[in-house]
C-alpha cells in the first residue's frame, strides 16, 4: 500500500463506520421507539444536529458571592431541552451526552483550582444535593449519573437540611433567602479543598448555598461547574416550570 493511497482507504472505513452506526440505530429504533431529546426527531435518542449543539463552549460566571463557576453550555434552545429530558423526564439515555458537555467545564475547574496553588492537596469534587422528593420523583440524582458517565468520582459529604419553596418566580436576592441553610456537611472537612458541581447555574443561590455549608464544615471552597447557564433575560432568569430548587416539590 502507498502513502498515496491511504487516505482513500480512510475515507472509505470512515464511510462504512457511519453506515454501520446509522443501521444500528435503525435497528435499535425498532425494538426501542425513541425521539431525540432536543428536536424530537423520531428514531434518535439524539439526533446528529442537536448532539453538535452540546459540544462544549466552557466559560466562567460568578455566584453573587463570587465564586468562579466554570459552565459547558448557554441554557437555552436544544440544550435546554436536552437537559430538561434528563431531569424531568426519565431521560437518563442522555447521561453520556452530557457528561461529555460537561467534563470540559469540570477540568477547567480542576486546572484553575491546581493552577492557583499547585502544592496543596487534590481537590474533591462535591455534587449539590437532590432532595428526598426529587429522588422518589426521578429515582436517581441527576448530577450523580453524569459523574458516573463521566468517570468522575464524587464525595457524598452534603445533605439537605431543610425544605425550601420553588425559586422558580423568586429574583435573585428571594432565592438567596430562600435557599439560606438549605444544605449541611455530614461530616468535618477540614483541609479538604472543593469543587462543587451542579446541573445548571441561574442566579447561583444554590451553589453559594452548598459552599457555605463546606465552608461552614472546615473546607475551602475552589470553584465550581455546571453543565448549563441560564442567561439573563428578565429581572428575573427565565426559569421553565419544573425547574430551579423546589425542596417540596422535588425540582433539584
């Protein structure tokens, strides 16, 4: 074979790798009918297009107290919809595609946090918790099944600690009020360093809410990521039903 001739031959596997992918859904399609997630595009989990809207484009916002969030995807449009099917609606077929959004964000995090002191330990990455509620509701943690699709390892160091109201209709300062002393360490952290990690960023209440209760247990707090951010639109983020922390109506 000569060099010449290679690229071709590339071309041609490439060809019949994507065929072959193609029948495959095709076949899984008739045992197991499915709509993609973001267009609901009959035969695919997710469809080619709205999979290209979930690569990841990591940028940093902040909570209002200043904590560096590193984010994977504008929440909004396809990914929005995306999301929403994982959390909402048992869609736990798109845990793969969306820790692969999500993990550019995370190591972004992770390279900002050991950049900023190399000496120290590793850090630990923490997922904010679900509530009871939302856990009979889904049957699963939502961030939980993303760091496992990941391959990330988590600790388990924060519980809910008291129910909060829907922020879904709050602004921004209503949310910190509401979601104050909504989470606990089950333990001592001392001298351990975190990252804490949710789905989605609004008006980042909740995640300030999760590292006070680090802190509060002797940790320090490095940074964080999410996989969506809600853009501002109103006074108040634009927030679909169902979404937004609702201890008592299971919505984190």
């Amino acid at each position: 074979m000569t060099p010449s001739q290679q690229p071709h031959d590339d071309d041609k596997r490439a060809w019949w790798h994507g065929a072959l992918i193609d029948a495959l859904r095709d076949a899984w399609a008739l045992l197991m009918p499915v709509e993609c997630a973001g267009c609901e595009r009959v035969d695919r989990a997710l469809c080619d297009e709205c999979a290209r809207r979930l690569v990841a484009q990591p940028s940093i916002h902040s909570t209002p107290q200043h904590l560096a969030v590193h984010y994977a995807l504008r929440y909004e449009g396809r990914a929005r919809r995306v999301l929403l099917a994982f959390k909402n609606h048992h869609r736990t077929d798109l845990a793969r595609a969306l820790s692969t959004s999500f993990l550019p964000a995370l190591l972004q995090a992770i390279d900002a946090a050991s950049s900023s002191d190399p000496a120290t330990h590793p850090v630990q990455i923490v997922a904010v918790p679900s509530s009871r509620g939302a856990f009979r509701t889904r049957g699963y943690h939502p961030m939980a099944l993303i760091l496992r699709a990941a391959g990330v390892r988590h600790a388990r160091v924060l519980r809910v600690a008291q129910e909060t109201r829907s922020q879904k209709l709050l602004s921004a300062q209503q949310r910190a009020d509401n979601v104050h002393g909504a989470f606990i360490a089950t333990h001592s952290l001392a001298g351990i360093r975190v990252i804490i990690v949710d789905d989605v960023l609004t008006t980042g209440a909740t995640i300030d809410e999760a590292a006070r209760a680090i802190s509060a247990a002797g940790a320090t707090v490095v940074g964080a990521a999410t996989i969506g951010f809600t853009p501002r639109k109103l006074t108040v983020r634009d927030i679909a039903s169902g979404e937004g922390y609702g201890m008592e109506k299971g919505a984190k």
